[in-house]
C-alpha cells in the first residue's frame, strides 16, 4: 500500500477556518465511493511540518485516479509519501479557462467558490455515471443561480451551463461580468439579451451566451453555452425543457439578508416552502439517472424534512455517512449542510 497526501489550498482553509480539512476529508470520500472504485483507504488528517494534510492509503493510484483527484476543490498539491519525504504528483484539472473568471466578482451573498466546486463535483460524481465528471460535457442548471458562481465553475469545467434568478439586479450584473470579462481574454463570443413572452406578458429575460474557447474552435461551432433566464424558479418548467439536465445545482436561499440584496414578495417566502414547491419541478428537468445537489442552513430547515421533500418528489437521496459529513458553519446565522438525489435511471 502506498500513501498519499493532499496539500489543501490556504484560500479553502481561510474561508472555511476549522472545516477546512474535515470538508476536504468528506469531498475525497465522495471522490473514493464513486469514481475510485473505494480503492482509497484510512483517510485521515495528518500534520507534517506542522501544516494540517488529509492523508490516505491506496494501491498504486493510476492516470485517471489522478485525473479525478486533481479536481478536489481544496487541492493544492497531491504527493506520493515516501518515508519522511513528499514526492509531488503532476495535476490536471479540467479547468478551460484563467481562474479570473471564478474570483472577479466579489458580492455580498456570494457563495464561496470552493464550496461552489465541491457542491458541483460531488453531484456530477453522484449521477448514474462518475465518469461524466471527467469525459463528458455535462448540462448543469442552477435554478437560483444569484450572480453565477456556479454558471462560471461548470464553464471553467467545459460543461454547458444554465441558471435561473428572481433578481433582475443579479442578471444584470452577471450579463455585465461575463461580456466584459469575454471581451478582456479575447475570446470568440456571441451574446444577447431577449425578454421572454407568454400570452403577451413578460415572464423574464434571457441571456444567451456562445463562446469558443478558442478562434478556430469558435469558427468550427464548438462552443460553449452559458444560458441565465431572470424569472422565477417556479416557473422553471414553463422555461426550459424537460429532462434536458444532467446536474442540477444550487445554493438555496439562506432565509436572512446579504447586504442590500433580494427584496420582494416571492424573495420573502421561506426557503423550505420555497424549496418544496421547486424540487418536483427541478425533478422534471433532470434527465433519468441526473443528479440534484443542494445547498441550505439548517437554521431554517432540517436535513430529514428536506430528505423528505427530495423523496416525495420521486429522487432517491443519497444518505450514506459519506453524504453525512458535510455540515459546516459559515457565519453565526448560517451552518449549511448538502443534500444530493438522483432521479431514478
Ligand atoms: C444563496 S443565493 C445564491 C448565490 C449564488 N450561488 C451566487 O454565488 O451568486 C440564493 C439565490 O436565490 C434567489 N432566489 C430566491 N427566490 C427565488 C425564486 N423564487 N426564483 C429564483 N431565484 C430565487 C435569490 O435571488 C438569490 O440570488
């Protein structure tokens, strides 16, 4: 058996203080059930040098093992344990793009990039095929996608993205960012804002962008797709088509104020009735064998009463210990956990 250790990336460790390791523990146990093959064993924490490690045992770890692994939201650096010595293993995230495109847009509210990466690679690794995570471009839907942490991760991961906001101030300033940002690294793009009608009224607006990552990718129609509709979550299924999800996102409203942000009758609601009027709805757009992964505070709704809505609406829940290790404190108002489903294949 060799070891391994995992160097965890100090930002991670700042924003999440004390849960830092244990989340980085629990994401690689994730990682370990579904596209490892469970071949990692005793994962554990380990100070080396006085610098907090997450350690595990594992035969030979092979090319796509490590393919999977360098993807872990708080990896730094993996090495090989050598008796008293660390040898580095060469990475490869998926990342397409420069990391600006995660960390420009500084919000009141905004979810924690890291936490944003670890919700998305644990759903993708949670549907009826891991492997997607790596060789496939996934189609992921945050149905309340503030100002797009997580639109911009599945982009930076070469998928295809699609979110929905209440907050017409939250598109715009999305629409704005993802221009400005397109225009500034150069890259080959076409985009558009067009109202959406039924019956003649409005029902919201529609930014659809088409980038390649590339010129020549761009000239050849391989691009990528990042689509954020401004309307309600529970009209979702009036916007887009059944079915046509592979991942389904989202950081669930906290049920207390950030800042200046989100005012109006349908924000005020609460997050669990909120929550247990959409997720049949989501359901539907996840296609069989899709996965949802939420986010919420538990302050303002339990683990086993949103379980419960997940299985009502027909998802099979993902509750072994390895899904239960999750939970953390994020401020004295909010300690968040995860919930991941799947729709039955
Ligand atoms: C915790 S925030 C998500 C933040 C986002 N992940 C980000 O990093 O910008 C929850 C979001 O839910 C949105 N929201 C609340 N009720 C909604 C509804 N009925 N339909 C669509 N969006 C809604 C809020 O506007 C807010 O942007």
């Amino acid at each position: 058996m060799a070891r391994y250790a995992i160097l965890i990336l100090p930002a991670f460790n700042r924003v999440y203080g004390e849960s830092a390791v244990r989340l980085t523990r629990s994401e690689l146990a994730v990682f370990n059930g579904t596209a490892l093959g469970g071949k990692a064993g005793d994962i554990a924490e380990t100070m080396i040098g006085g610098v907090p490690y997450v350690t595990f045992e594992a035969s030979e770890l092979d090319a796509s093992d490590i393919a999977f692994l360098s993807n872990l939201s708080s990896m730094y650096a993996l090495f090989a344990m050598e008796g008293e010595l660390l040898r580095p293993l060469a990475v490869h995230p998926l990342d397409k793009f420069a990391s600006d495109l995660i960390t420009i847009q500084k919000y009141a509210g905004k979810t924690n990039e890291h936490f944003t990466r670890l919700l998305l690679n644990i759903t993708a690794l949670s549907t009826d095929r891991p492997s997607g995570l790596l060789d496939r471009k996934l189609s992921v839907l945050d149905p309340m996608c503030g100002r797009g942490t997580t639109l911009n991760q599945a982009l930076m991961y070469g998928y295809d993205a699609t979110g929905i906001d209440l907050d017409g101030k939250d598109f715009d300033a999305y629409a704005t960012f993802l221009r400005t940002w397109l225009k500034n690294r150069r890259l080959k793009h076409s985009a558009e804002i067009t109202p959406i009608r039924r019956d003649r009224t409005q029902l919201g607006r529609r930014l659809h962008v088409t980038l390649g990552r590339t010129k020549e990718l761009y000239k050849a129609g391989r691009v990528d797709q990042v689509t954020m509709i401004n309307a309600d979550t529970l009209r979702s299924r009036e916007l887009l088509k059944a079915h046509s999800f592979d991942l389904l996102v989202t950081d669930a409203p906290y049920g207390v104020q950030h800042g200046s942000r989100g005012a109006g009758s349908a924000l005020s609601r609460s997050p669990l009735q909120l929550l247990q009027a959409a997720i049949p709805l989501w359901r539907d757009l996840l296609r069989p064998g899709g996965a949802m992964g939420i986010s919420w505070n538990t302050y303002v709704a339990r683990r086993d009463e949103l379980a419960k809505i997940m299985e009502a609406s027909g998802l099979d829940v993902l509750d072994s210990a390895d899904y239960r290790a999750f939970e953390h404190r994020v401020d004295q108002a909010i300690t968040r956990d995860i919930l991941i489903a799947r729709v039955p294949a």
